[in-house]
C-alpha cells in the first residue's frame, strides 16, 4: 500500500457504512455503489484502497441481510447457487486485472457500468415479471412471490444470459468493489424474468461470495487499510440488516426508479471526477 490515506474519524467511517449498507441491501445492490463514490470523492480515499473496503463492506452487509431475506423466501437459492459459478470466476478475473487500470480509467469503468444500468432499470421500470395464474409451472429455477398477500408465479428465461452477466458482474465486482449486484439486479430484472424483490434478495445471497473471491487479491496487494475497512463494515452490519426490512415495504416500480436515479448520479459524478 503505497498510497496516503486521509485520516477519517471512525464514527464518520462506521456512519457512512450503516447508510451505504441500508441502501444497497433495499436494492440488493451492495453498498459499494454508493461507498466508493463516498470515499474518494468526499473524503479522498485513494480509489484501490476504497474498492477493497467496499470489498470487506460488501461481504458484511450481504451475511447480514440474506438471512432476512431467506426467512421472507425472496431468496431464490436455485438460481443464486447456478449464478455464482461464474460470479465467482469473474470476480477473480476482476481482483486481478485492477492492478493493470489506471486510476482514472477505473473512475470512467465505474462511470460507464452505473450510468449503463441506470438507463436498463428506468427504461423497464413498468415491467412485471410475474404471472397470476398459478397453473403455471415455474420451472427448475424459476419459483413463487408473495406480495400484499397475493402469490403469483415467476419464470427464469435466457439462462445463456444470466449466466454471461454473473461472469460480468463478477468482473466488474473484483474491479470496483461493487459486488457484482449492479449488473446482475437489472438483468435479472429487465431480461430474465425474475420479480425485482427475487432479484435483489437473490444477488444479496451471492454478493458476499463473490466480493470474497476478489478481496484476498486485494489483501495479498497491500490495499486493504484493516482500519478503515473494519469502522466501515461495523457500520454496515445494521444498516443492512434495516435495508432488508425495509424493502419490503417499498413498491417495486418504486424500487426500480429509484436505483435507476441512483445509478446515473453517481456514474455522472464519477465520470466527471479528474483523479
């Protein structure tokens, strides 16, 4: 680690963590979306030493807000254990191929990934991926959802798909500390056929796997700062496991917007960041 990292009082560190980690377990995103934009630009972080934070991060607030997930059963374990072979792969690819990017080509990847997806999400919002009649099979990876009571069936479709974008998302993990739930929410959501709750409860399920695979790279590197990446994963334990609860509550247009409006902010502020 041959970077200066600003000194950042742990409180403000562990703050930052339970809020990055409510939001991102409500989306089922992970809270590095949000955190390594916070890091580097509001408080300087060096951004390969903000990514694996956001790594540790993303391992903490995906232990926490899975098991809330599981007991509701939005949590489609079929589907996240066949996704995560090739999560897996791709965040090691990632872990590896950070160290050859620049500074400021890692800014524009980030940049480009989050306003990408942002589009997918708001051009898609109106779109259901359930059915009503429960005649319907929903297949070997498809499954049930319950919502305000009523039960509707859902199918997985193009699994070729699903299956390139958890390789991607799996990249893009081990690259920017994302956990991976940024590409695979909005695919699953917008492309496959799976319900936005099932979807995000899903990747929450796989998330901390897949930021594992990519964060013992960055270890054996130099670049996890344990200080730093430990106030900010304290933090977001609880702030995960409320995010989780929280989603619930939330309609899934409502839920679908608001992580496309998310998406394109921090990808436009990154994108105009000169590091």
């Amino acid at each position: 680690m041959n970077e200066a990292i600003p000194h950042i009082p742990a409180l403000l560190l562990a703050a930052i963590g339970a809020a990055t980690g409510l939001v991102g377990a409500m989306l089922g995103l992970g809270g590095g979306v949000f955190l390594v934009p916070l890091l580097t630009l509001a408080l300087g972080v060096p951004i390969r030493i903000a990514i694996a934070a956001s790594l540790v991060s993303v391992i903490a607030t995906a232990s926490a807000s899975a098991t809330v997930n599981l007991s509701r059963g939005f949590v489609n374990v079929r589907l996240g254990l066949a996704l995560e072979v090739a999560t897996s792969l791709g965040g090691l690819a990632g872990g590896l191929a950070a160290a050859a990017l620049s500074t400021r080509q890692l800014f524009l990847l980030f940049a480009v990934t989050l306003g990408a997806m942002g589009l997918v999400m708001a051009a898609r919002a109106g779109k259901r991926n359930v059915i009503a009649d429960l005649s319907v099979e929903p297949g070997r990876l498809g499954g049930y959802l319950t919502e305000a009571g009523t039960t509707y069936v859902y199918r997985l479709k193009r699994m070729p798909l699903a299956m390139a974008v958890s390789l991607a998302a799996g990249a893009v993990s081990g690259l920017l500390g994302l956990g991976g739930g940024i590409l695979k929410v909005p695919a699953l959501s917008s492309f496959c056929g799976i319900p936005i709750r099932i979807a995000s409860a899903t990747s929450t399920f796989m998330i901390g796997v897949t930021a594992a695979a990519s964060a013992f790279i960055y270890w054996s590197r130099g670049d996890i700062a344990v200080p730093l990446a430990s106030a900010v994963a304290l933090g977001a334990l609880p702030g995960s496991l409320a995010g989780a609860r929280l989603a619930e509550h939330v309609q899934a247009r409502s839920l679908k917007m608001v992580m496309a409006l998310v998406l394109l902010l921090v990808g436009a502020r990154m994108a105009m960041t000169q590091p």
